[in-house]
C-alpha cells in the first residue's frame, strides 16, 4: 500500500510536560507494536526524556500524531511510534530525522528493535542503518540496528546546538 500523504503538514517539536497524557495515550494505542513494553516502564521513561529535552512530538493539524525519545549521551533512539491513523505518511521518518540531528555527528547511532515488528525495521534500514546483533532480555529478542557516522552526517540536514543537559535546542 504506497504512503498516503500528509494533508497538513507534521510539525516537529520537543515533548513538553502537557504532552504526557497524550504520549501515554499513544502508548496504548500501540502496546501491540512494543511487547516488552509496560505501562509503568514507559511512563517513567517518558517523564524523564520529557525533563531532558530528548523526546520529540510530532503533530498534525493540532493533534498529537507521534513521537520519538532518544539518547544523545548514548547514541540511542529509544522509541518511536506513530498512531496507527496517521502512518505511512512519512511521520515516522520525520521523527527519526530530528532526533538523529540532535545527536553528536562524530559517532553512530543505534536502536533496537523488535523481530517481528517489520515496519519499524524497514523504516530504520531505509534510513541507512544496518543489521547488528541480535539481545536477549528477559524474555524479549531484539535486533540492534546501527547507523554509522558518516550515515548520519549524510542524514542530518542542519548543525543543532546542545543544551546542558543533552537535549537538541
């Protein structure tokens, strides 16, 4: 099925505190995609990256569409999801994006995956990662895809300046 289009244009921006019952909602919506994820685990998660200025928002037409938390200290994206209605419009790219512009260019970048989840896999291979290691945890199998620096350099279309605490300005 191609990409639908967006008919308003994503807007990108950092996650602020207002925007955590949103993200929790969306957690929900998409606790299928995410099977080692628990309710708990991601709200404190969430609070935490929301402090740190390392989570992004996507929105449509004034409407929570998606988001991304990442890691530059670590050179992580530690999740990404977009609402099931508003996927396959080119939101989840545009997350990926801006966080890997917030991140230090002289290293690489790596996420980790779910095996089965196919769409988020080809998002990420699509963007020039490559296939890593496969980790076991608890009862979770991930795959750990990595973006090399020189990917990242070719990806990231502006320098971003860092605040203190790690977070894109």
């Amino acid at each position: 099925m191609p990409a639908q289009p967006i008919h308003s244009p994503a807007f990108i921006r950092p996650a602020v505190p207002a925007d955590f019952a949103a993200w929790m909602e969306m957690a929900a919506d998409v606790r299928d995609d995410f099977p080692g994820m628990t309710s708990a685990d991601h709200r404190d998660a969430m609070e935490r990256c929301i402090a740190r200025n390392t989570a992004l928002c996507a929105c449509v037409e004034e409407e929570f569409a998606g988001g991304t938390a990442f890691s530059p200290k670590y050179g992580g994206i530690g999740f990404l999801a977009v609402r099931p209605e508003y996927r396959r419009r080119g939101i989840g790219s545009l997350l990926i994006r801006e966080a890997l512009s917030c991140m230090p260019q002289d290293r690489g970048v790596f996420v980790h995956v779910y095996p089965g989840v196919s769409a988020a896999r080809f998002l990420y291979l699509s963007l020039g990662f490559r296939e890593d290691e496969f980790i076991r945890q608890e009862d979770q199998i991930y795959q750990t895809l990595v973006l090399s620096p020189e990917r990242l350099k070719g990806i990231v279309r502006q320098r971003r300046n860092f605040s203190a605490a790690g977070g894109c300005l």
